[in-house]
C-alpha cells in the first residue's frame, strides 16, 4: 500500500487545459493503489473550463469504483476580497468537495490585506474543504494570520505537490511552503498534500511535496493523506463546526 491513499486536487479535459477523462484518471488512479480520487475541475470564470450547468449534474457519475471512491467537486475561483466563489451556492451544497483558490487570469492579486481576507472570507464558506495554492507568492498574505482561521474553521490547507515543479508558475512557493509547514505544525493544522493533476499520469505524483514534508520533518498525523477515514473525518469537522447538515 502506498504511503497517502487519496489525492483530492486533479483536472480533467473538462478543465480547457488538462488532457485526461474522467475513465483515465479513474483506471490510473486503481493503478496506484489510491483509495479515494478527487476530481476538482476549475470554475467557470477560467478560459475554456466548463460552465455551472457541468457542476450541477454529478447525481449521473458513480461514486464507487472496486475500493476506490470518486469525489465529484470543483477548484472554485475566489471572485474577490470578500471571498465569494464563482458558482453558486445550491451547486456548492451539493458537490462532494470544493476547493477555494486564487488565479491570476481570474481574479488579479490585490493588496496584502485584501489577499489574506479573500482567503479568510473563502474559509467561513462551510463548503470550502480546502485553500488552494496558498503558497502562490504573486498573492502577497499572512500566512499567520490564514493559518489561524483554517484552524478555526476547520479548513484543510493544501501542500500542491505541483507548485514545487521547476517549471511552476506560482511564485517563491517553496519558501513560502515551508512558512505555511512550520505554522501549521505549531497551530496543529492538518493538511492535504495533493498533486494538482492535469494528466492522468500525475495523479499521487507526490514526489516533491514528500521530499519537502520529510526535510522539515513534518509530523504525519497532521496529514490527512495516510487514511480515507482521517480525511473525511477533517472535512466533517468543518460542517459540524457550522452547523450544517449535507445530503
Ligand atoms: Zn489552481
Ligand atoms: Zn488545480
């Protein structure tokens, strides 16, 4: 069994600009022995992405493949300082997971205060499971300040094994992984390590975000990867913690 079972942040053709089907990502994903896949396709307002009429109808698309669960959700663009999304909210409630993130050909990178409350305001939306690419230095943040309210919230903060890809075009992200690490260690905030696939053959491509994890010796009961039951417990945290009740 490998060493993280789940990988909660991939793309499919749907996306404008990854190149598998959901059936690729699917047999690759049995492949490597995961446990539960993830598939997150990038919200509406990103150049060639799908529409919010793709979101709503995930009631056709099986959920359970041998021993591996399929997670339908959306990579959702953070539309603003206030951290609305860009789709709406009954299509939010019913997906199995969003994550909540910032591009710069969506929503052009603001002041550091306005940044940090994009995220802050994404965190209080009891749907968003987890902040995408934090580490993205082009969005200037507290990273203390971010840390603190996924704690409070519940919110998963991600490790995106694809920001630390030489050829990345997120900015100064390893350095600013390794702040995010060390407070999240010292707050005790789990985190998901995931590999931001755009092809089937980088699913629980780990490599990097594992060599970053064992450097600073980050302690592994704080990443939610090793068991499904760990992760989903985490997410339920979150809606208990705002009271609400999904179906
Ligand atoms: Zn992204
Ligand atoms: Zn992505």
């Amino acid at each position: 069994m490998p060493r993280f079972v789940l990988d909660t942040h991939t793309h499919t053709i749907a996306s404008g600009h990854a190149y598998s089907t959901i059936s690729e990502m699917i047999a690759m994903a049995q492949q490597k022995g995961l446990k539960l896949l993830a598939i997150t396709e990038h919200g509406p307002n990103l150049e060639g992405s799908v529409s919010e009429i793709y979101f709503r109808n995930f009631k056709v698309i099986p959920r359970q493949y041998g021993d591996l669960e399929l997670f339908m959700g959306i990579e959702a663009d953070i539309m603003d300082a206030q951290g609305n999304l860009c789709i709406s909210d009954n299509v939010q409630q019913k997906m199995d997971y969003i994550v909540a993130s910032l591009h710069p050909i969506v929503t052009a990178p603001m002041s550091l205060e306005e940044n940090t409350s994009a995220y802050i305001g994404a965190m209080q939306n009891p749907y968003v499971c987890t902040l995408g690419h934090i580490d993205d230095g082009k969005y200037e943040i507290d990273y203390e300040a971010v840390v603190k309210e996924a704690k409070k919230t519940h919110t998963l903060i991600e490790l995106n094994s694809s920001s630390l890809h030489p050829l990345a075009s997120r900015k100064n992200s390893r350095e600013n992984l390794k702040t995010v690490l060390a407070l999240c260690e010292r707050e005790g905030v789990p985190i998901v390590i995931d590999s931001d696939a755009h092809i089937c053959y980088d699913i629980a491509n780990f490599v990097r975000a594992e060599a970053l994890i064992d450097e600073v010796h980050f302690p592994e009961e704080l990443i939610v990867n090793t068991s499904v039951e760990k992760f989903k417990k985490e997410i339920e945290k979150k809606l208990l913690y705002f009271g609400v009740v999904k179906r």
